[in-house]
C-alpha cells in the first residue's frame, strides 16, 4: 500500500507543478519588459547579401595592358563590405628591339567601408603570380593596397566607384604599380 500512496503522491505533486507553470493574465503583467521574448527582425535571404562585379584595366601603345578582376563580395552589414578580387593581367611590350608578353594572375581578399553618402575606404591584399622581369621564373609578388573613392548605386542592387590606392609594400626588385593607382568597378547584387 506504501508504494501506491507514495506514487499518488507523486502525480499530485507533478500536477501541482505544471499548473504552477501556466501564464495567467495576472503573472504576465507582473513581467519587465526585460523579461518579455525578443522579436527579431526577418533576416535577410543569403543571396540578397552577395555581390559580385569586377573592374578592367585598359591600356595600349607600345606598353599595352589588359586585366579583368571579377569581384566577389558579402555584404556584413549596409556599410561593409569583404570579399575576393579575381585578377588577371595581359602584358606586353612591343618596344623598339623587344617583342615580350606574358600574363600574371592572382586573388585578393578585400574589405570597403562605406563612411559617409558614397565615400568608402578600401584595403586589399593582392597576391599575384607571373613573370614580372622579362624572361625570369614566374615568382608570387604580394601588395597591400588602401586608399578610398566614391561609390554610387545603380537601381536597387548595382553599385558602380571609383578609387584609388596606394601600394605601401611595394618591391623594388617587382615594380608592378606606380603609385596612385586609379580603379573603376562595377558590380549588382545576386
């Protein structure tokens, strides 16, 4: 008999407690605000936070150069924005006695902050790979690049700026930028 008194026992107590857990309309005003649940805001879908674009680079005479960098990028919040620059470059120089070519490529990561109505600081660490000394082994030569620029929006999702960047590490022994480099891009959202 012990046993069945002690397991009704049990159930009342069981009982007891899960009323205790109901929210009446006295118990829920007595709450804090600080207490009450959070609503957070939707969030948004990945592929509203993706960009991707790219520059060229153009340049033709006796030195001609072509570059294409796609860009890649993920919108952290309204006014940052990280990703990869894609970079391929097309060389050639055609100087008197000197019929050279070759092609470099490389990647580099990026962060852009947006400051103030379009004005954004950029700063990327480029690493590209080729024959920058004519007729030597290709090597990698790494850049840290800043600056800043003007950036607009184009419809909902398209952006297109303007920059320029200082190399701060450049190599004398590779001297691929003469500093200020200029840069256009472009780019929409996915």
């Amino acid at each position: 008999m012990r046993p069945f008194f002690g397991l009704v026992l049990f159930i009342f107590a069981m009982q007891f407690n899960a009323v205790a857990q109901f929210e009446t309309p006295e118990t829920n005003s007595q709450q804090t605000a600080s207490q009450k649940p959070k609503v957070e805001p939707p969030k948004e879908p990945l592929k509203d936070k993706i960009v991707v674009g790219g520059g060229l680079d153009l340049q033709f005479g006796t030195i001609t150069a072509i570059g294409l960098t796609p860009l890649v990028g993920y919108s952290v919040t309204d006014n940052l924005l990280v990703g990869g620059i894609f970079t391929y470059r097309y060389f050639r120089d055609n100087s008197p006695g000197i019929d050279y070519s070759t092609s470099t490529y490389g990647i580099s990561p990026f962060a852009r902050v947006f400051i103030y109505q379009g004005i954004f600081a950029h700063a990327e660490y480029e690493m590209l790979y080729g024959e920058f000394i004519y007729k030597q082994d290709p090597v990698w030569v790494n850049s840290f690049l800043v600056g800043g620029g003007y950036g607009t929006r184009i419809g909902d999702r398209g952006f297109a700026g303007v920059y320029i960047l200082w190399n701060l590490t450049e190599n004398p022994t590779y001297p691929i930028y003469t500093n200020p480099i200029f840069r256009m891009s472009f780019g929409v959202g996915i």
